[in-house]
C-alpha cells in the first residue's frame, strides 16, 4: 500500500510538471485613455495603446499563448504589478514569456544613484501623473525600470536556462514634438521629454547610438530580449493604419509574428528592424533591442 501511494505521488508530481513546463504566457498591456488628475498639467494625453494590445494578444493567441490583457482603467499601477508578480508566480522552467506595453513612458529621476545620467526609464500606468506635486501626486505609481527588472529577473529565474522572456516597450521618454514631414493630420507622441522630478532637476537625455545592447545571460536563467520604439532621445509617433492609429513598435511586431511563430530564435526582430527603417513616417527614430549574451 505505502508503495502504491509513493508510485501515485511520483507520478502527480511528473503530470503537474509536464502541465507546467514549456507553456507559452503572455501578460499584454496597452492604454488609450488616461484619466483627467485634479490638476490639469498632471494629466496624460490620450494617444491608442489598447489598439496595440487587441492585435498583439490576437495574434498571440493563435500561436496557442496564454494571455491577459490589462487596457486602461484596468492597467493601474497596482493591477500592473499584481499581473507581473503573478506572472512570475506561475511561469516554470521551459517556459516562452512574452511581455508588451503600449503606453506612455517618461524619464524619473533617479534616487538610488544606479543610473549614469541621474534619470531611470519608466512606463506610465493609467493612475500616473505627470508632475511631481507634494501631497498629490510623488511617483507612486511610475513604474521604473529598476522595479520592472526585478519582476523579469523573477520569470527569467523561474524558467530557467530552457526559457525564454520577451519585453516589448511601446513607449518613449522623450515627447512632445512633431515628426515635421507628416502628411496626417493629428500625430500622436507617446511620452514626454520633461523628465519627473522631486528635486526640479531638468531632464537632459543620454546619447546612445547602440542599435544592440549587450546585458548579462544570468547562471541558469532564462535569456532575454527587450524591444523598445525608439532611443531615449528620440520621440515615439503613432502610425496611422487605414482609420485606426498604432505604436509603429507594435503594429511591425504584429506584422512579422501573425507570419512567424515566436520561439527562443530572436532572429525575427531584425525583420522588425528593417520594416521600420522603411517606414518613412518613423525616419527620425530607431528601434532598440536589448538582449542577453548567449
């Protein structure tokens, strides 16, 4: 009997294992509609993030991912990083994760003294304000990239050397300018280049021209690809597709990945790369990747 009971044991440790290991997840966020703060200059523009999101997870989706989908109001900061902390919570090793946001990004000044330039990167949730004012809005719901990392770090380690995460950032933290040679009506720029400051501190961008940047591999965690729009000093416009409007990052994703199915094979984002260096609407910005040794 006690043998018996170990045979079952074994073998429900092995079907959970198996049901676990080598699953596709997708955690997808896009904001179109941010809210109006008390003080009209704390607010956001309104720009088509979700738009990104409906294709992104669709397509997602049909190469078999498990995907949540956060879009405006339901994109808080806490809801963000609830999902991320449960996405970390139940990736296992082997597994393929893939996050996206669409939305608007901003340069914060950075008070653990880790960054070079004085400023961290940050992605913008729904209940974000734009300015630092005292006892109404300090930051609370930026999220940088130091907390961002912690999070990948988190499913990076949990799926191992076999896995592998993509990051997609859809946003930019400069802003607020024009392409110049638009023939559109309205342009719609994600991010802005007044960097959040405690101290007042004026935001001036560091010049980094690396179309690839380098970052650790990590001992028996899973690689890593980070995609983002453009470089920190450059503007994220909007594109225009038929009626409806996309972040170019996104809509050149979705392009190349509703005809290739994603794997650990990062080859698939030169394809990105080369679509929106054709582009002519996206002449005056680059496409970042930033990826693990191998």
């Amino acid at each position: 009997m006690r043998q018996l009971l170990m045979l079952i044991v074994t073998l429900s440790f092995f079907c959970v294992q198996s049901a676990c290991s080598g699953v596709k997840r997708a955690l997808v966020i896009g904001l179109s509609q941010y809210p109006a703060y008390r003080q009209a200059a704390l607010g956001w523009k309104n720009i088509h993030g979700a738009n990104d999101a409906a294709i992104i997870s669709r397509t997602l989706r049909k190469q078999n991912f498990r995907v949540t989908v956060l879009t405006d109001g339901q994109a808080t900061a806490q809801a963000i990083r609830r999902a991320l902390g449960r996405l970390g919570k139940h990736t296992c090793k082997g597994d393929l994760v893939y996050i996206h946001f669409s939305g608007h990004g901003q340069p914060v000044e950075d008070t653990d003294g880790d960054e070079a330039d004085g400023w961290d990167e940050a992605i913008v949730p729904y209940n974000a304000g734009q300015r630092y004012v005292a006892n109404v809005y300090q930051g609370q719901n930026h999220i940088i990239d130091d907390e961002l990392n912690a999070f990948v770090t988190v499913i990076r380690r949990k799926a191992g050397a076999s896995g592998f995460v993509y990051v997609i950032i859809d946003a930019c933290h400069a802003g607020d300018s024009s392409r110049g040679d638009e023939a559109e009506d309205t342009v719609f720029v994600r991010g802005t280049n007044v960097g959040f400051s405690r101290s007042g501190k004026a935001f001036v961008p560091r010049i980094d021209d690396r179309p690839v940047i380098r970052i650790p591999g990590g001992n028996n965690a899973a690689g890593v690809c980070y995609l983002e729009a453009c470089r920190s000093y450059e503007t994220n416009a909007e594109i225009r597709v038929g009626t409806q409007y996309f972040g170019p990052l996104s809509y050149y994703v979705n392009t190349v990945l509703s005809r290739h199915a994603l794997n650990r094979n990062t080859a698939w984002t030169g394809v990105v790369r080369r679509l929106m260096n054709e582009d002519r609407r996206l002449v005056r910005q680059n496409m970042v990747v930033e990826e693990s040794k191998r």
